[in-house]
C-alpha cells in the first residue's frame, strides 16, 4: 500500500483520506506519513486540521511521525506548520513537541541538522520552555530536549537539574542520561555530584539515582565510585542494592 501511495498524486491521496470511512483513517494516515512522498505529505497537510480533527487521529499522526524511523525535513516541517501558532489541546500540543524533538534528533543522526528546518524545530522547543508558566509544560519541553539530544541544549538541561522543583529535576537528569559519553563532560559530572550529594538542596531519589547513572555509565573516576559507595550506607536499602549492582556490572 505504501508502494502504492508513493506513486499516487496529492489530489489521490487526498481524495482517499478525505473518502475513506472514519475506523480505517488513522490506518491511511500512517501509511501517508510513512511513505513521506511530496505528494502524501501534501494531502495530508490539506487533510489534516488541528482546531477540528478528533484528537485520537491527530495523535496517530504525530506518534507515527515521531517514530519514523528516517524522517525527512518536509515531515519536519509539516508538523512544525501544525503546531505554529494555533489553540490546541494541551495533550496535541505536548505530543506534537515531543514529536518535534524525536524528529530534530534523527535528523540530526541523518547529519542534517544544519537544515533550517530543524533550526526553526529547536527553536520551537526552546520557546516553550522559556514561555511555560507551568511545570507539565517544563516538563514536556525538557523530555523534547531529551529527544533531540543536541548538545548546545545541554547548559539548558543542567540548569533545570540542578535549579528546578522535583518533576522538571527528574525530567532534566533523565533527558541527560541519552547523551553519549563524549558530551558528557567535566561540567556535567560536577552538576550530577553536586545533585546525587545533596549539595544545594534535598533532591528525590529518581533523581539522585539518574545522576549517579551519568557518572557510573561515562568513563567514571575511583573517587566518584568511592563516594557513591560511601553514601550508600545512608540510602534506602533498595536504592542502595541498585547502585551496588550499578558498581558492580561498571567493574
């Protein structure tokens, strides 16, 4: 069917979706996102409206986006253009980022993220983190970042770790811990000591734990392993069961 579709017009396509009885839509949309032609990205461009679609088929559309497995920057762009400046639900909106953030980062393992597309993508992210005056927002805006895994949004990522209320602290070490070893510096490392210690502040153990899994699962230092031991007498037993094995496995 996907062959098929990758041949077909845009007025086709179109006229299928647009014809196609209501339980087998989300079916034709997966298939339009994953054949990712001009022509079915076109249609469902036309096709697709936020402010009036039921919201269980926007979501097939945005999650199938999300885990295409190679994007393209027009697939890129069709999302963007859907999200760009419209009242959505706040449950399209968070999918839509999230989705955002999943294509910026294969694109970027592509080696294509010097597109302007992608820029405009990060850039999306990044606004909605600064204007979220709720913390689900931070939140969702975070685990975008942990998507995209960009390193100049590192700095963003270890400021909510390190600064923010328990949520966006949890989401920040968690968008952390999908980086490869080599963006994982010394600044980092300090920042992820500073949180599972407790330097400046109480933190949850969610998130204490991720910080320590950052400094075991990235060239760890003997001082680092001996501190963790040391505070495991201090922990939870569970807890500290879990970072034994953690030492264990790294030896």
């Amino acid at each position: 069917f996907i062959q098929m579709l990758r041949s077909a017009k845009k007025r086709d396509v179109l006229q299928l979706l647009r014809r196609a009885p209501e339980e087998t839509r989300p079916f034709l949309v997966e298939a339009a996102v994953a054949t990712q032609s001009v022509a079915s990205l076109a249609a469902l461009s036309d096709f697709l409206d936020f402010s009036q679609e039921p919201k269980s088929l926007l979501e097939k559309f945005l999650y199938t986006a999300a885990f295409s497995p190679q994007p393209s920057g027009e697939l890129l762009h069709l999302v963007l253009d859907k999200l760009d400046g419209k009242q959505l639900a706040p449950e399209i909106w968070e999918t839509g980022i999230v989705a955002v953030g999943s294509l910026v980062g294969k694109l970027c393992q592509q080696k294509l993220c010097g597109l302007q597309v992608v820029e405009r993508g990060v850039e999306t992210i990044l606004r909605g983190l600064r204007g979220a005056e709720e913390e689900p927002k931070v939140v969702i805006s975070l685990l975008a970042l942990g998507n995209a895994r960009l390193p100049e949004t590192i700095p963003t990522l270890l400021e909510h770790a390190e600064d923010g209320p328990t949520a966006v602290t949890t989401a920040a070490t968690s968008a952390l811990q999908r980086f490869p070893a080599p963006h994982i510096s010394s600044k980092v490392k300090q920042v992820m000591r500073r949180i599972f210690h407790q330097k400046r502040k109480s933190y949850d153990k969610t998130c204490r734990l991720a910080a320590a899994e950052i400094l075991l699962d990235n060239h760890p230092l003997p001082m680092d392993v001996i501190n963790l031991l040391l505070a495991t007498s201090e922990m939870e037993t569970e807890v500290a069961t879990f970072l034994l094995m953690k030492v264990q496995n790294s030896l």
